[in-house]
C-alpha cells in the first residue's frame, strides 16, 4: 500500500505539523510519503504532482483556508482513479464529519480528532490487521451507509508521538516557518475558539521539548512558532523552555508565542528583561474591553493587569508584542468597538491584529448564533456579516479601517508620522484618525488598486493636508524622515523638501574618515573605507530636528537646518534603522 499525507499551506515559508505526526506514529507498520503545497499553486500542478506519485491512499490536512481547493482536488482525483481511496482530516471536517460524508461522495474517510491513534488504526485496517468495526474515530463508508464508531479517546502520554525532528533534513526547513506544539489543549473556555472543545491541558515532557528545540536549532530555522494556545499556562514549565531557549541562541531563529498577559508574574517579568533583543515575540489575545462581550463568550481576562505587564514589556525594548482584537464579537457595537480599540491602542504596542470573528466550526458561539442574530458566510472562514449590534456597513467600515491599519501602522513604514499625527490630532480617539483617514482612502478610489510606496507617502500627506494643515513643514521633514528611515535610496520623492549644504556629499566622507566620528557612532566600521562604509548609510539634511521631535513627541522643535545620518542596521528590530544628529 502506498500512502501519502497532504495539505496545501497558506504560505510557502510555512510547514504542516499534523502530517508530520501522522508519518512519525505509523512509521514502525507502515512508509508513509509527504507533500506540501501551497493555496497558492494551481489545482492543475496539484493534480499532476500526486497522480505521478500513483498512491492508494491519500489524507489530505484540512484547514479553513484550504478546504475550498483541497475538496475540488479529491474530487478529480477521484474520476481520474476510481480505486484511490481518499481521506480527510483536521478541523474543517472534525466537526460536521458525517455531513461532510454526505456532501462529499468522493471522499472515503475521515479522520474525527486529534489524528495519530486514528491514522493508526486506519493503516493497520488497511493492511488486514484490523477490523473497521474496531476502529474509533473514523468516518467511513459500508453499504452504502456511513458508518461512526464513536470518537477516538484522547492519547495522554503525548510523548508516544514520535518526533518529526529526529534526523531531520536541514533543506525541508531552510528558510521555513516551523510550527511546534509542547502542549495540546488550553485552560480557558473561550467560545470562539476550537480549543474550547477540548477537555485538559496535556504536555510533552520537557526532555522531549529540548530535545526537539535543539535541534531544529541547529538546523537554524528561521522561526519556530509555538502553537500552544496559552504558552504560559504553566509558568515554570514556560520558563525552563525559553531559557533553554535563551541559553541556546543561535544568533538566527527566532520565537512566537501566544501567552496570556494577566499571567505572567513579576518573576518572569524580570527574566524577559534580560532577553536579547528580538529572539521572543509574543502574541497576546485581548479581543475586546466590552466586559459583556468578555464575559458572553466566556474569556477571563484582567485589562489592569494585561495593561501593566504589556507596558513592561514594552519598555524593555527587548520582545515585539502583537495584541488581538476581534470585531463582531457578542453585545460590542460600532462605538464599543471603538472604545476597546482606543484601549489597546494606547498601550503603546508595535502590532495590532484588527480581526472579525469567524463562526468556526464546533464553537459555542456559532453554536448560539439565533441568540445574537448573526449572520456569516455559510463558507469558510465564515466570517461574520453582522449580528443584532454591529451591522453590516459598520463591519466594511472596519474592514476599511484594517487596511489602514496594516499599511500605516503595523509596517512600521510610518511610525514616527503615526506618532506625531495621533499624539497632537487625535489623542482622544486614535480610532477616529484611522476611521477618518480610511474614507479619505475610500472617497478618493485608493482602495481600489495597489498602491506603491511612495504613492503612501504621498497619500498621507495630501490627507494630513486636507484635514489637519497646521505645521504643514514639521510634518513633511516627519514623514521624510519615515520614508529615509526605511533603507537606502538614492532617490527620494520630489513631494519632500529636500536641499543639501554646499558640497554635501564631499562633506560626508570626511566625516566618514574621521576615526572620532566612528568611535561615538559607527563602532563596528571603525577602521574600514569610508567607500565602504557608505554603502552602509544616508546623510539627509532637515528642516526642523525630527531626532528632539523622536525622543519626545511634546517637544515644541524650531526650525533649525541640521543633517542626519541613518545606518542601515539589519538587526534593528523595534526600528528599521539607527539616526543621528550629526555635524557635517
């Protein structure tokens, strides 16, 4: 029998765990082969790379954002062989398993659950060591009947599961996102989420982890991204992971996690701020401040207490956070929205997620839509539409306004003009500058096709023009400093007030050649050619001194005509590259 696992990711950078489970816990009884595709290649090439392979069974891995592909794949495939057996597993289908069998006659089997004892027992009933009657957890055909058997019991010694990463081959992971588990299940009970739906929280043992870790370590992926729902729950065993992690720097991989702010105490508090800068980012859930809303979907959370560890945190300079929120949950209506959006917000963070709640599957809350009056997509990801407190129009309006947020805010592409509008324009509400700033977007047709570059300069600027035109000048030398700020260019857009002192680019090589200058600025280039350096750095001359304005965004700043200089720093995490005033 030749089998094949099989999924289609949402990213070529990214890498299927489950099939990877599948193949290690088989691997004593049965050869299992491994694909991955992206949703990005044609069904056409799809087709074509696993008929060649010519199996007889296939699993595919199923997720919201492939389900729509994966299914159009298995039905082909089905007419181009009739005798291929096809199975499926994963979320999309855990759930409405014996509807998914009615609706799709081509498929054999699926797999219900967490999927290793039950790929386990359908390989070995496959190979006539066991009766399909015996087995639990698989959705299956006889008699033109579909058959259940009952779920399959939970594997509790999460260790039985052979690792992926023993001898593994450092070319399938080269510049590749690697997704880890070091435990299954969450302690909360939020309604929205799948992992609601599991009972317990189980972990691997911390041997198994280091070991894993270690080696994918040495194998320098590029991130590993932990998938653990609540990273934190168990703090010592959280903490022993990232100061292996810590203590095994490979000076390239770096580390996700989703922790929950409220539980991180002053003792991990104090180890995180002796974290190198950019190893950890973590990635926090707020979802609303609507108490209500909290308390509808069943999420326990501390807003003081989540406040205070992401402004830690934040002030170590050290860990990038991304904080979530999601629109469309249960009793938050536009302006509530706004409220628990401005509270995020304010907390000064480098990333927020603008999310709409999707109607998984298997949640509670999709489970109580009638409750609420919702309406969602009957398709994945089934989005919310609107429910019996946001409507529709309010849903597009917010979905205008995360695509401002993603082109201003989370690319860091304009992080001190964002800083300086917000700050003296609309304090009170940051929500109204990015909801005010998406309808100038969408009254002026920029929604509608791509924009470049500087093409989002000048955008904002003609926006800050026609709604705010107060210190006109402060602002263009803010928003250059932004676009210089970015990387080296030779070529900056003629909308920036640019002029140079009298033999400028002279000037700027002496400077380079002065071993002084080096020393309090350029320490690594110290004795190395200023041609060479060069390639390494910008001179820009300024109207105003945006590096006062920087450190202090209350700073009154003159007009004083000065130069800066921005070294290129690949290793900048929080900023895109070092600035200094300097004497040219």
């Amino acid at each position: 029998m030749k089998i094949l696992l099989t999924t289609l990711n949402s990213k070529f950078i990214h890498t299927n765990l489950a099939i990877r489970y599948l193949k290690e816990f088989v691997r004593d009884i049965q050869k299992v082969d491994i694909k991955e595709y992206t949703i990005n290649n044609s069904i056409d090439y799809i087709l074509k790379d696993i008929h060649k392979g010519n199996y007889d069974l296939i699993i595919f891995s199923t997720y919201i954002w492939n389900v729509d592909d994966t299914v159009r794949i298995c039905e082909n495939l089905k007419k181009i062989n009739h005798k291929l057996k096809i199975g499926l597993g994963g979320p999309e289908v855990s759930y409405d398993s014996i509807e998914a069998m009615k609706k799709y006659n081509f498929v054999d089997y699926i797999l219900v659950g967490e999927g290793e004892l039950v790929f386990k027992d359908l390989v070995l009933y496959l190979n006539n060591k066991k009766e399909i009657e015996e087995t639990k957890g698989i959705v299956y055909r006889k008699d033109n009947e579909i058959k259940f058997n009952g779920e399959m019991p939970l594997l509790e010694n999460l260790d039985e599961i052979a690792s992926p990463y023993e001898n593994l081959d450092i070319k399938e992971y080269e510049n590749k996102i690697v997704y880890y588990e070091s435990s299954r299940g969450c302690p909360f009970n939020c309604q929205y989420c799948l992992s609601s739906t599991l009972k317990g929280l189980r972990y691997f043992s911390i041997e198994r982890v280091k070991k894993d870790l270690k080696s994918l370590i040495d194998a320098k992926v590029s991130q590993i991204k932990f998938i653990d729902r609540t990273f934190n729950a168990n703090r010592v065993f959280a903490k022993d992971i990232m100061n292996f992690l810590m203590e095994n720097d490979n000076n390239y991989t770096t580390y996700h996690f989703e922790v929950t702010a409220h539980l991180l105490d002053e003792d991990m508090l104090n180890f995180l701020s002796k974290c190198k800068e950019g190893l950890f980012q973590f990635e926090i859930g707020v979802q609303t401040t609507n108490q209500k809303a909290l308390d509808e979907v069943g999420r326990r959370d501390d807003f003081n207490k989540l406040s205070y560890v992401v402004k830690k945190i934040a002030s170590f300079r050290n860990i990038h956070q991304h904080l979530d929120l999601i629109a469309g949950l249960p009793y938050e209506n536009y302006s509530s929205f706004e409220n628990s959006f401005n509270d995020v917000f304010n907390l000064g963070i480098e990333h927020i997620q603008l999310g709409f709640l999707k109607m998984i599957k298997g949640t509670g809350v999709r489970d109580r839509a009638l409750l609420h009056g919702y309406k969602y997509k009957d398709y994945a990801p089934y989005e919310v539409l609107y429910n019996n407190y946001i409507s529709y129009d309010d849903i597009l309006k917010l979905k205008d306004i995360e695509e401002i947020l993603e082109k201003y805010y989370n690319s860091k592409n304009f992080t001190l003009s964002m800083r300086y509008i917000i700050f003296n324009y609309y304090k009170e509400s940051p929500f109204k500058f990015f909801e005010e700033f998406s309808i100038y977007f969408d009254e002026n047709g920029y929604f509608d096709c791509s924009q470049g570059k500087n093409q989002l300069y000048k955008i904002l600027l003609d926006f800050y023009e026609f709604k705010i035109n107060k210190n006109l000048e402060i602002f263009r030398d803010v928003l250059k400093y932004d676009y210089i700020s970015l990387g080296k260019t030779s070529n900056i857009p003629n909308f920036f007030d640019k002029f140079e002192l009298e033999d400028f680019k002279n000037r700027c090589h002496i400077f380079l050649q002065n071993e002084d200058n080096l020393d309090k600025y350029l320490k690594e280039f110290k004795n190395t050619p200023a041609k060479q350096i060069i390639k390494h750095v910008h001179f820009e001359c300024f109207k105003f001194d945006i590096i006062k304005l920087k450190e202090n965004i209350n700073e009154n700043i003159k007009k004083i005509d000065n130069t800066i200089m921005f070294f290129y720093d690949d290793k900048k995490i929080f900023e895109k590259s070092k600035s200094f005033k300097v004497n040219i």
